[in-house]
C-alpha cells in the first residue's frame, strides 16, 4: 500500500520566504523539474509573493513578530509514487505537454489534493494557510503549503503548532487518517518524524520516495544557510 507522506519545515527569515517562494513559483532553475509540465502547476491558495502572503496574515492578525519567531511553517505533502500510474504526454501540433492516466488517477490526484487540503483548513484554520502550490511538473506529485502559525490568542506560536516529538508523531497519524480512504497509509509509527535531525530526514525520504530526494537535498542545503548564519550572529490529461 502506498504511503502518505508530509515534512515540515520553519520559515524564520525574509530570506527563507525568498528562497521557497523561488522554489514554488521556477523563479530558479529547478533540475528535477519537467520545464514543459510547468504551466500545469497550480496556485491552490495565495499569490505567486509568498512573502507578501504571509506578511499580510501577519498584519490581519496584529502580531508582533519577534527577532527568534517562526514566521510560517512549509508543509510538504505528497505519497510515494505507486499511488498514480501518469505519464507525461509530449506536446505536439502547437499543443502543450500534459500528464496523462486513467481517470481513476484523476479522481485519486483530485482527492488528495482536497483531502490534504480540507486537513490543513481543519488543523490551523483556513486564514492561517496563506499559500500553497500543486507541483505537477516534477516526478511525484506534491502540494508545498505556507502556515502562518497564528494561536488562539492571536499570537505567533509555532511551538503550539508543531509542539514535541509526540505532538509530532499525532500529527503524521491525523494526516495518513484524512488520507486514509484514498488508499493511502501511514509511515511505520514512532519512526523519525519532523523534529529529527535534517540528514536523517534526508535518508527516510529517500527510502520512501526517491523522488522526493531532490527536494530533501533542497532542504538540507537551506538548513545549512540557516544554521550558518545563526552562527556569523551570535497524469487525454489528468483532469482534478
């Protein structure tokens, strides 16, 4: 059975919103990805200016944001690739590249997309989930969502978000669970899950999903920026 699979990583910087919003929107080469397939990308929440999206949650909610905050939480959600049976199908006669698969696949990608999505809704609330973009240019289709981690009180609170290694653990079942009618399943439970060490997250990836290992390998090198400077301061097409 194929498994559900999410990652999350904290946005802290300006720089950090600029790198990912690059990522999301081709504004950087992108090897792993099909430059043909690119049109197909969907904006699912948001605009193409990550930083502006999250700055204007900011401002609605009339957070102070610290020197040390958390600014957004990225979400990676995606499954391993025997879920869907697509395939790119080249352009030709003026017409332009599409993924194309059953429409049992159509229905399967759709869902996911709604499920993945309807579960962050429920999780945050809808008006902390400022951005999100449906990948389908790359290997494995995959959704990066942008979560503000606003509290109750208004606050930013990432810590209320992600919480510890338990609270961690809970949020991968409640994940694989909303994912769950469409065949898809948890990973293995108390294994490594989003407080782990960046390389060992690299290696659980890569074990679950080669595809995704490009992306993990986007994650580590950010991390190392991140950690640096803390250092110098102190699927006829798929229709969904």
């Amino acid at each position: 059975m194929p498994y559900a699979i999410l990652r999350t990583a904290k946005l802290k910087t300006a720089g950090n919103l600029t790198s990912l919003n690059e990522h999301l929107q081709r504004l950087r080469p992108t090897p792993n990805a099909d430059a043909e397939l690119t049109p197909l990308n969907v904006q699912l929440v948001g605009s193409q200016d990550l930083a502006a999206d999250v700055q204007a949650r900011l401002d609605a909610a009339g957070c102070t944001v610290r020197s040390n905050a958390v600014l957004a939480v990225e979400h990676l959600m995606t499954f391993s690739p025997e879920f869907l049976d697509i395939r790119k199908e080249p352009g030709q006669s003026g017409k332009p590249a599409q993924l194309v698969g059953s429409p049992e696949d159509g229905a399967k990608l759709a869902g996911f997309r709604d499920r993945a999505m309807e579960w962050l809704s429920e999780r945050y609330g809808k008006e902390n989930v400022v951005n999100a973009v449906l990948h389908l240019d790359e290997q494995t289709p995959h959704i990066h969502a942008t979560v503000v981690p606003i509290d109750a009180a208004g606050k930013l609170n990432c810590r209320a978000m992600l919480g510890d290694r338990q609270k961690m653990r809970a949020m991968q079942t409640s994940f694989a669970a909303q994912l769950a009618p469409l065949g898809l399943q948890r990973g293995v439970e108390g294994s490594p899950a989003q407080h782990q060490e960046v390389k060992r997250f690299y290696g659980l990836v890569k074990e679950l999903n080669p595809q995704l290992e490009q992306e993990a390998q986007r994650q580590v090198a950010q991390q190392r920026i991140h950690q640096a400077g803390q250092q110098h301061s102190r699927g006829g097409g798929v229709s969904m």
